[in-house]
C-alpha cells in the first residue's frame, strides 16, 4: 500500500485521537435512528407518525434529542465494530484491556431470544413494511458482532468468543427464516418475516462461514456456500448490486450506496473463512469492486449518495469505502483497492474530523451535519482507520520478510 510515512502517522493520531473521545464517553452516544427511545411516544401514533419522526431526526442538522429525552446509548453493533477494531492491533498499548472490556459489554447487551445468541439495535424502529421493537435481534447487527467476536477470538484465544459465535449460529439457524426456492437460498434480515436483503443475508452467512472455520461444521459452510451463490446470482451487469427482492414477485428495490461495500465485505470474508475461491466467486469481487471504485467515489474521495445523487456525502459511506479498499487490497494485493483506501481516508479527514475527536454525519453541498453518532460515524470510522493501518502494517512487514529473504539468499 502506497502511504508515506507521514500519512501513516496522520492515520494513526486521528485514530488516537477518535479512541479518547468514544472511551471518555464509555461508547456511549446518539444514533440517527434513535428517535424513538424519546418522551414523545410516536410509536403509539399509528404506522406513519413513528416513520416521519425518524426521518425527521436523521435528516435534520440541528438535534434536539436531548430536548424530547432521548438518551445516550450503547448500541451492540458500534460494540461490535469497536471490538474488531482493538482486536486487529492486540499487542497496542491496553487494547487487551480495552477489548475484554467491551466483549463483556457484548455479553451483557445481547437480545433475548428463544435459543443461542443474537443481538440487536437499543431502540425502536420503524419503516414502511415493518416495526422492530428495542432490542429485537438482526442478523446485520449479529453479524458486525461475530466479526468483532471472530477478531477478538483469533487475537486473544478466549473460548467464549467462539461460544458466543456458536450460539450466534443458533439463533440465526432456529429464529430467522430461510427461504430456499426457485434456486434462491436467503436468510431474513429479523425475526419478523422471510425477506431477501443481500446484505442481510451475507452478514448471516458470514456467521456460519466465521464460525466454520474455527469448529469445522460442514453444515455452516454449506449454507454459507449456498447464501453467498444466491446473492452472487443477483450480480447485475454492471457489476452492482440492488438492495433486496421480494421473495414473492421477485420484484428488485433499487437501492445502491455504501451497502455495496457490505456485499463485498461479506463476499470475502466468506471466501477467506471456507477457502472457497470458485471463478464465479473471484469473477463477482472483481467485477464488483471495479463498479464500487469507479462509480461510487469521486476523485477527490468524496463518496456519492444513493446512485446517480451525489450529495450528501455520508460519513459512513466515507468510511465503508476505506474498509473495502483496505480489505479488497489485503485479499488480492489490488494496487487500485489500495488508492481508493488512501483517497477516501485522506478526504474524510481533512474534511469529517472535528477537533474534538469525532467524526460529522454528513457533508451537504453547502453545509456540514456536525452531529456526533457514536454508531452510525464513529464506531465505523473507528474500523476504518484500524483496518487501513492493519493493511499498511502488513505491507510494510511483507516488504521487510521480502529484503531479509533475499539479503539472505546474495550473502
């Protein structure tokens, strides 16, 4: 990966920097769709009344949470993503400590559910086809935390990970649906309905494929194997991804922004957990990667909205792009993977950091979103700068292997 050493050392102070400000808070903080967990009941208006509030919050550039008593909160998914984030650099100073601390925080928080383990968003949520009370589990929010889990397991050895990714497997096999028709295999997104959201359905296949490679269950992999075909089978020409399909009428919701980057992440790590690496496979990455890269972003490293828009820029797109830059150039040493990675990461610093640590929601075209979201913009950049550190510091040790290798072979 091409950064200088100066831009590695800007990486790491703004990752220092960012970890002071969420320890100081203990992880604690506010979340675009948090609304609910307020003193206005709007859940109890009827359908649409809870709908428009969330809007109305997430959207808005002034936050009055504090205002209708919405508190600050843990949220099991920035628990997750800060969990891999300490365990991807476990020999740095007290990020043992700090990751045994917020893996307890993990055990604490999870969701109660008839068997295994699952865990889920704090708060209520609403949309137009669907209502999940506090805490109910997902499997996104199950599988951010397995990855953190699968992070903390390989750089600590603590066996009630793997328990815990075990039980992870439980419940998504016992209480989520899985659909198996018309050559499409899928895992819905919750409890509430079978569904087919791509990403969805990778985080939960990701689980079984994390977990697979530590226990050996044929059984995981497979499903694994058949969840990863059906979403690659949904791979548009363009290499793209939508969103989801209706199970029913096949009908596709056209919806393309960061989430590309999660199909791409759980493509490889699937690959990597099973070794499975068929051309179909390796054919959809690279095909998918090239659109993400060549689409997605600007020049500048600005990532675009929802296709065609391009503003707001997201602070959590901003960061899903250095993460499957970071991870797609650790996966196949892609040189253009590594550019986009130093692009993007350069761009949200200089334009998303405040000075107090925390990075902004969104960047308008003529205004900034300042709001601080523990989950939604600092759990994420908190992976983020993790991951492309990690990704250099490999580099930089490949290299040294490389010249020690052949020092050794002239003398």
């Amino acid at each position: 990966m091409d950064i200088s050493e100066s831009e590695l050392i800007r990486f790491r102070r703004s990752l220092r920097h960012l970890e002071q400000y969420v320890a100081k808070r203990v992880y604690k903080g506010y979340d675009p769709y948090d609304v609910l967990m307020g003193k206005i009941p709007f859940d109890k208006m009827g359908k649409w009344p809870p709908i428009l509030a969330i809007q109305l919050f997430k959207r808005n550039p002034l936050n009055f949470r504090r205002l209708i008593g919405v508190p600050k909160s843990l949220n099991p998914k920035a628990l997750g993503l800060f969990l891999r984030g300490y365990s991807l650099h476990p020999s740095r100073d007290r990020n043992a400590e700090k990751a045994k601390q917020i893996f307890e925080m993990l055990l604490a928080c999870k969701s109660p559910v008839e068997k295994g383990m699952g865990w889920g968003y704090p708060f209520p949520w609403a949309s137009p086809k669907k209502f999940l009370p506090a805490w109910a589990p997902t499997a996104v929010v199950t599988g951010f935390v397995v990855q953190g889990l699968d992070a903390y397991y390989r750089a600590f050895a603590d066996e009630r990970a793997l328990d815990a990714m075990e039980k992870a497997c439980e419940f998504i096999g016992h209480s989520l649906y899985h659909s198996n028709e018309d050559n499409v295999f899928a895992i819905s997104y919750s409890t509430a309905e079978p569904d087919f959201c791509y990403n969805a359905s990778l985080l939960a296949a990701e689980v079984y494929a994390r977990t697979s490679a530590h226990n050996g269950r044929v059984d995981f992999a497979e499903i694994a194997k058949k969840a990863l075909l059906s979403v690659i089978n949904k791979q548009k020409s363009d290499g793209s991804w939508n969103y989801s399909e209706d199970l029913d009428t096949g009908k596709q919701r056209v919806q393309i922004d960061f989430h590309q980057g999660f199909v791409l992440d759980s493509i490889m790590a699937i690959a990597e957990a099973l070794n499975y690496y068929p051309e179909n496979v390796e054919r959809a990455l690279q095909d998918g990667f090239e659109f993400y890269r060549d689409n997605q972003f600007d020049a500048t490293g600005k990532a675009k909205w929802r296709l065609p828009g391009d503003y707001p820029a997201d602070i959590h797109h901003q960061a899903q792009g250095i993460i499957t830059g970071s991870r797609y150039y650790r996966f196949c040493g892609s040189t253009r993977a590594a550019e986009l990675a130093k692009r993007v990461s350069l761009y949200t610093l200089a334009n998303f950091q405040d000075r107090r640590g925390y990075f902004y929601y969104r960047k308008h075209r003529y205004f900034t979103d300042r709001t601080s979201y523990m989950r939604w913009g600092n759990a994420w950049m908190f992976i983020a700068l993790s991951e492309i550190i990690k990704a250099t510091e490999l580099r930089e040790q490949s290299a040294k292997a490389t010249f020690t290798n052949e020092h050794l072979i002239t003398n």
